[in-house]
C-alpha cells in the first residue's frame, strides 16, 4: 500500500483484518507495512501477564527532535455477535450508498487509518525532515483487560528513551456530528461488592433468624441518595449506581442468610480511589451502626479521574475542527474509560475522533465523507503543531 492511499482504502483494509480481542488478525501487520513504506522505525513489542493472552502491540516514529507528536489507537475489536445479522460481513470492508460498514469501523479502525492518512499527506508534503517528530503508539488489547497493551507499551517505550510533547487518541467522541466534541478528560470508575450478612431461617419463625435484606436496604440508602459533589467546572457530579443486589434465594419460605450487591461508582478529579473508598466506607459505617454486620470489596482500580487543562494544544485542535466542520467543538469529560488514563501520565493526552453512534453495534458504520473530512482536520492539526519554518 503506498504512501498515496487514502483514508477509506486504508479503513477497508484494516477492517478486512479480524482483529478480535486480543487477537492480532493482521492489523498491525498492515499498520507496520505502510508506516516502514512512509519512513517510520517501526517495532512491534508483544507483552505478557499471568492469566491473560499475550498481546501484539505497535510503536512507531518519524524524526529524531521535538517537539512530538503523539497519535495513538487500538485495532483490537468487540466481537461482531451475529454475522448473518449484518448487512454484509463484518469483517468485509463493504461501502453502500456512502456508507463504510464493519466491526470497528469507528471504533476505531475509521480514526487509526485517518490518522494514518493525515501523516503521509503531511509527509509528503513536508518531507520527512520537518522539525520535530511524528509517533504512533498502537495497541491490541484496548477493548480485552487493558493490561498488555498501552500502560505496557507507554512503560516500554520511555525504556528506550521516547518521550512524547503531546497525544490525539482518535476515539470516537462524537456523539451525532464530526466536530462536536473533544474529550479533554474521563471521569474515573470504582467498583464495589458489598455483602450483608444475616442468619438464615424459616419465615413463620424470624425471631430465630436475622434477615440481611432490610439492613442491605438502609446501606444502599446510605450509598446512593446523598450526592457525593456537585460536580466541578469540567467534570459532571460522580455517579453512583448500583448494578445488581441479589439474595441467591429460590425458596419463598426461607430467610436468606446474606444478601449482596454490586455498584459502579464514575467520580470527578475531586476524588481519587483512596479518598472514595474511605468516603463509601463512612456512609456504610454510620448506617450500619451496631445492627447491621457488612463487608465491603473494592475492586483495584486502574482507572482514575483525569483533566488535561485547556491550553494552547487543545485550541489548536478546536481551531482545526472549526476550520473544516464550522463547529466549534465541546469540551467534554463525558463517558466511559479509556487508554487516555495511560497516556495522561506520558504527556497531556486529548481526545478527537469519528462519531460514535454504531460503535459496538450490528452495522457499525462511518460516511466515508467523514473519513475524508477527519483526516482532513488531522492534517490542519499537523500543520499548525509543526509550522513551517519554526
């Protein structure tokens, strides 16, 4: 594939790899072909942990001085479910009236190949000898555990020596339009598992049994009708849900001995998993008092609250936007987690991708037109990081 291609030839050819969690399926074997063609030194680290499936991973770059730009993805992908549900195959690249479809098409394949695009237009256009530098980091675990991929990758590469000035991670952050929103941050993600305990007995005889479901109903009071803050200048209020209580009971004349539940806490930068877990462990404490016995499991967690304060990089990717969309984008801290938790520890870290309605979904799908005006956006991007003459 030459340095020619644009982004819908490269988004169809890496949608043709079925690059399934954690498999590789010949995606980063394509992204390693066109990058060597382009000029990048380009390696390809594969990373280990006990109990998870070896991942294949991706760095590369162009340029030896700074400053350097960072770009990074995944290729992995959410399996497609039901491939007779699709309108053409997941896996086969196929366009229809404008309309690119496959597994990953947005999610995000489409963004991997215009940033590609962008890059070799902007090479081919400067040339690789430009001041300062040009990085890829790609990873095949994003959408699996998240433990073999970038925070290994990130650790990897400042091993040998690579540091990063700035990173567009081209997740899809647009919830209807190209141009409305830029992720300048994600809240973080707690969560808990929290069992009542009680003694288990006949109904007709409860004065010989303790039932933990009245005393788990006032504990989950406790957790979820106080707000935790009202939210900061960037962030939503933190949100607490609960996501299952169960008493594993089937009898209908039986007191249960225990009743459990699961909740799932999306906090602001207000709080960090220590201050939080203390927090949940102060409400429990006063509402169970003496009559109610409890345990509490808080699941580690590798995914805080972050904010990349809006300063010069993040106006010279809204300036981008507006100039080929008109929009003038959102700056949002909205949604779930993602690798930007990583990388936010490397260099300040921005979002800016496709739009994410399909993601996931039978018939994930991108307008090509929005593949072209991404990549377009990516381009000014460059330009504007890496001026001319500077």
């Amino acid at each position: 594939m030459s340095a020619q291609a644009s982004p819908l030839d490269l988004a169809q050819a890496l949608l043709r790899c079925p690059s399934v969690t954690p498999e590789e399926g010949g995606a980063l074997a394509l992204l390693d072909r066109v990058l060597t063609e382009a000029g990048f030194s380009v390696a390809r680290p594969v990373f280990s942990e006990p109990g998870t499936p070896d991942v294949e991973n991706l760095y590369a770059r162009i340029g030896s001085g700074g400053p350097c730009l960072l770009f990074a993805g995944h290729t992995d992908v959410v399996p497609p479910g039901d491939a007779a549900a699709w309108r053409s195959g997941p896996f086969d690249g196929a366009v229809a009236d404008g309309i690119l479809y496959g597994r990953g098409a947005v999610d995000m394949k489409g963004g991997i190949a215009c940033m590609l695009a962008a890059a070799l237009r902007f090479l081919q256009a400067r040339g690789p000898n430009f001041s300062g530098s040009i990085a890829f980091l790609v990873t095949g675990d994003e959408e699996g555990p998240a433990v073999n991929g970038t925070v290994k990758l990130l650790d990897w590469a400042k091993a040998q020596g690579e540091r990063f000035d700035h990173c567009l991670l081209g997740e899809p952050t647009n919830p209807s339009t190209l141009g409305e929103m830029i992720k300048i941050g994600r809240r973080g993600s707690l969560t808990g598992k929290l069992t009542v305990h009680g003694r288990q007995g006949h109904v007709a005889y409860p004065h010989r049994a303790e039932n933990p479901i009245p005393g788990m109903l006032r504990l989950a009071s406790a957790l979820a009708d106080d707000p935790l803050d009202g939210g900061t200048a960037h962030f939503d209020a933190s949100n607490l849900e609960f996501t299952t209580i169960d008493v594993g009971n089937k009898a209908t004349n039986v007191i249960p001995a225990d009743a459990r539940a699961v909740f799932n806490i999306r906090f602001n930068e207000g709080w960090d998993a220590e201050t939080l877990g203390a927090e949940i462990r102060r409400r429990l404490d006063a509402a169970a008092g003496n009559a109610v016995r409890y345990t509490l499991d808080l699941a580690p967690s590798n995914s805080p609250a972050f904010l990349t304060r809006p300063d010069a990089f993040v106006d010279l990717v809204s300036d981008a936007i507006a100039a080929e969309t008109g929009l003038r984008p959102t700056l949002s801290t909205t949604g779930g987690t993602s690798d930007a938790r990583f990388i936010k520890d490397a260099c300040p870290v921005i979002e800016f991708g496709l739009v994410g309605e399909t993601m996931h979904q039978v018939d994930e799908c991108v307008p090509v037109a929005d593949l072209e005006r991404l990549t377009a956006i990516y381009v000014r991007m460059l330009d504007a990081y890496f001026p001319t003459g500077a």
